[in-house]
C-alpha cells in the first residue's frame, strides 16, 4: 500500500471520500502519535525582567489592557469580551458588525458595509494578536493567583510574568531563561493507497487538487508509473534488471517542464502489486506479463 500521509481524523475521512469517489482503493489505520512543542521565556518579576529582556514592550501593552479591564466589575464570562475591545476596538466593532449582518444582511446601511471591508492579512493580524495576548494575560492570571470578579490588590504591581522569547536572542541565557517542553499525544490516521488503482488519480475530483496538491501529484504521479509498468512490453517477458531500468520515465507537464519519475528503488515492491494484481508473474529473474494492456 503506497503511505499517502498521517492526518486528523476529519481530514483523512475526507480524503479518503475523493479517493473512494475516483475509483481508489484506500485504507485507514489510526495510530498514537507524539507532538513535542518547546517553548522559550523569561520568568521573574515584571522590575526584573525589564532589564534583561531584549524587548517587552507588546508584553507590556498587553498587560495596560489587562490592569484596566481589570478596574472594571465583571464576571469572568464578561472578561475576555471587554479585554477584546480594550486590545483593538476598531476591529472589535468590526467584528460585532460582521456577526450581525450575518445574521441579518438588513441589519446595516450601504454605507456601514462598506466601511467593513478590510482584506485578509489585516484579519489574520488582528486573529494572531489576540490570540497572542490571551494566551499571555491568562499566564499572568494564573501566575499571580488572580481570579476574575476579586479584587486584585497589588498583585499587578510587579507582577510574575513569563514572557516568550526567541532562545537564539539570549546567548549566553540570563538566570531568568527558561524553556518548557510539553508533549501531547494525539490520534493519526494513516492513509493507505492500493497502488494498482492510482492510475485513477486522473479521475480525483478537481476540488481534491485545489486542497491536498501535494497529496494529488503524489497519487499521479505513482499512477502514471504503475500504468506504465501494467502496460505488457512487445516480447511480453524481460530479465528482472531490465524491468528496473523500466521502473523510471521521462515526460513534459502541462507546463512544459520536464518530469523525472524515478521508482528504480523499489522495483521489487513494485513487481509485487504488479503480480498481486494478476498482472505479471516473477519467476527467478524474469517477469513475465500475463496478458496485453
């Protein structure tokens, strides 16, 4: 079976749905994996790290946000929308209006969504900073024992911090460096391929090559070896060291290029699906195709 890759468990069920659709055979083998994520930061005092740190002033924005929200009265299901709006409220508001023209396009004048437009790289900006500043006020809340809807106290007047940072910005590592690894284990799905039926790639749904590219020029190109070495020579017959050589070809893409597909590697695996699909027989150092293709 020809490895297509490890995925999720949606995306390989989706996969494998265009496969199946263009004719292919495919199996499904869930397995456990390790992801290892090492972080890098700097842990102390807000006073402290100030002098060590190459650079906290986005930290240090994030943490203004947090002390006044924090002045606020609120519940803690209240908190990260007014954090939000404190963050960015240009985008804020631009979002609240997003969400509801979609729920009701009447909802909004000609004129207010026109002013919505913005293109993608200022969303995925604002989505990155967000994220980024939750993640860190949450560390801070957590690091200092505060709880939303208390009273914080001085607990913000210096307080402990753990701020990322680039670990090839610190050489040598100040005292306050420090770098923590965590490893998650999760569920994959290996997709399997039989290899005689990629051949029928050529049938995979257009959307399938606009998604996985890499996944559909994979498929074909095996496909187009396997058809070539399923396709009977003139003699029917050929020594084992010639059928190597012939485990190669050579052709232009709709581009122009040229293509080299080279599978001299592993003839003998390809001999076998081959053979398993009743195509040839080996025998000793011959192979022998059963009938014309």
């Amino acid at each position: 079976m020809f490895n297509l890759g490890e995925y999720d468990e949606e995306e390989a069920k989706e996969i494998r749905t265009f496969l199946i659709d263009a004719g292919i055979r495919v199996e499904l083998k869930p397995s456990i994996v390790v992801m290892e994520e090492q972080t890098c930061s700097l842990h102390g005092r807000q006073s402290l790290l100030k002098d060590v740190a190459k650079d906290m002033s986005e930290y240090e924005g994030y943490l203004s946000v947090l002390k006044s929200v924090l002045s606020r009265s609120m519940t803690e299901e209240e908190f990260d929308e007014f954090f939000m709006e404190e963050l960015d409220p240009t985008m804020t508001e631009k979002r609240a209006k997003i969400m509801a023209l979609s729920e009701n396009p009447d909802s909004l004048s000609e004129a207010e969504k026109e002013s919505l437009e913005f293109n993608s790289t200022e969303w995925m900006g604002f989505l990155l900073k967000s994220g980024t500043a939750r993640i860190f006020v949450d560390s801070v809340l957590s690091l200092n024992d505060i709880k939303i809807g208390e009273p914080v106290g001085d607990k913000l007047d210096d307080p402990l911090l753990d701020v990322p940072v680039n670990s090839r910005d610190y050489d040598p590592k100040p005292e306050q460096f420090k770098t923590t690894i965590e490893f998650h284990l999760e569920k994959a799905v290996g997709i399997y391929a039989d290899e005689f039926t990629t051949p029928l790639s050529s049938e995979l749904d257009e959307e399938f090559s606009d998604l996985y590219p890499e996944e559909y020029q994979n498929l074909r190109v095996l496909g187009l070896l396997i058809e070539k070495l399923a396709t009977s020579p003139t003699s029917r017959k050929m020594d084992f060291g010639e059928f190597i050589e012939n485990c190669s070809m050579r052709l232009k893409d709709e581009d122009g290029d040229d293509l080299l597909i080279d599978g001299k590697e592993v003839a003998e695996e390809l001999a076998k699906v081959l053979e398993k699909s009743d195509v040839v027989k080996v025998k000793g150092d011959k192979v022998k195709w059963k009938s014309e293709r």
